[in-house]
C-alpha cells in the first residue's frame, strides 16, 4: 500500500508540474503582448502614411487653385489693358488722320488674307488634280493586270473598291475647294 500511494502521489505531482507548465506555456508568454504593440506600431505608421498622402495632394491642390487663379487674374488684366488697343497707340495721330491710317493698316491685312487664300486655294486645286491623275494611272495599271490575267475577278473587285473609295475622298475634298472659291468671290 504504500508503494500505491507513493505511485499515487508521484503521478499528481507530475499531472500538478504538466498542468503549471501547460499552463504557462513559456514560448507564448508575452506574444500577445508582442503582437498587440506591433499592431498599434503599423496603425501608426499607416495613419501617418496616409496623413502624409492626404497632406501633399491637399498642398498640390492649393497650388494649382493659386495658379490657375493668378493666371486668371493675368489674364483678366490684360483683357482689361489691351483690348485691340487700336486707340492707344495713334502713332502721334488724331482725329481724321489716324482714322485713315487705321483704315489702311484694315486693308492691308484684308489684302494679305485674300492673298493667303488664293495660295492656299491653288495648293488645294493642284493637290485635287494630282489626286485625279494618280486615280486615273491606278485604274489604267489595275485594268492592265486584269487583261494580263495577274489578277482574279475578286481581286480586281477589292482593288476596284478601293479606287473608288479614293476618288470619293477626292470629289469630297474638290467640294471643300469650290466653297472655298465660292466664298472668296462672294467677298470680293
């Protein structure tokens, strides 16, 4: 009997130490806390982060709304100031001879308008012309490879098509040139 209780008491004893150690759990002692202050410490710093962002996008805004502003401000100045400025510089002129110089100085730039016109006008013509005849030489070469027998009906057709998709674009851009030529002699 006593070696059952000596048994006995030696297996509670090693149950009590088992149960204290478990209960401690020496490795994990103090994680929580760990882990606690590590999360606040990333909080922190994403808080700040993010109050940082906030802090530049807000002072790139206030930046822009200052310059556009003082653009704005320029610009109303200016509007104010010049104008077309026609009667602030008379050149030493008043009255009826600065009224005729302003008259001339008008049909001056009216004349270099109708003149740039007229070029670009010719520019517009020469440029339908050379579209025609490159038209015309890609009809001729693509009829002449049909003869020759290069060429499918089916391709002949895509080919066709795209011709005269080209020559649409080129009676669309010889309209634009006569209104422009109806224009200019409806001015004059």
């Amino acid at each position: 009997m006593k070696n059952t209780l000596k048994l006995f008491l030696t297996i509670v004893s090693l149950f009590s130490f088992v149960a204290i150690g478990f209960a401690q759990k020496p490795e994990h002692a103090g994680k929580k806390e760990k882990v606690e202050k590590k999360i606040k410490k990333e909080k922190k710093n994403v808080k700040e982060d993010i109050d940082k962002d906030i802090k530049e996008k807000k002072d790139k805004a206030e930046k822009k709304i200052k310059k556009n502003k003082e653009k704005a401000e320029e610009t109303v100045e200016n509007l104010e100031k010049d104008g077309n400025a026609y009667g602030k510089d008379k050149y030493g002129l008043e009255g009826k001879a600065y009224g005729q110089e302003r008259a001339r100085q008008a049909k001056l730039k009216k004349d270099e308008n109708v003149k740039q016109l007229e070029s670009t006008l010719e520019k517009g013509k020469s440029k339908v012309n050379d579209a025609r005849e490159k038209v015309r030489i890609a009809k001729e070469k693509l009829e002449a490879k049909k003869k020759q027998g290069k060429l499918t009906n089916k391709e002949f057709d895509e080919e066709m098509q795209e011709i005269e998709a080209l020559e649409n674009e080129v009676e669309i851009l010889d309209e634009k040139v006569k209104k422009v030529k109806r224009l200019k002699m409806t001015d004059k």
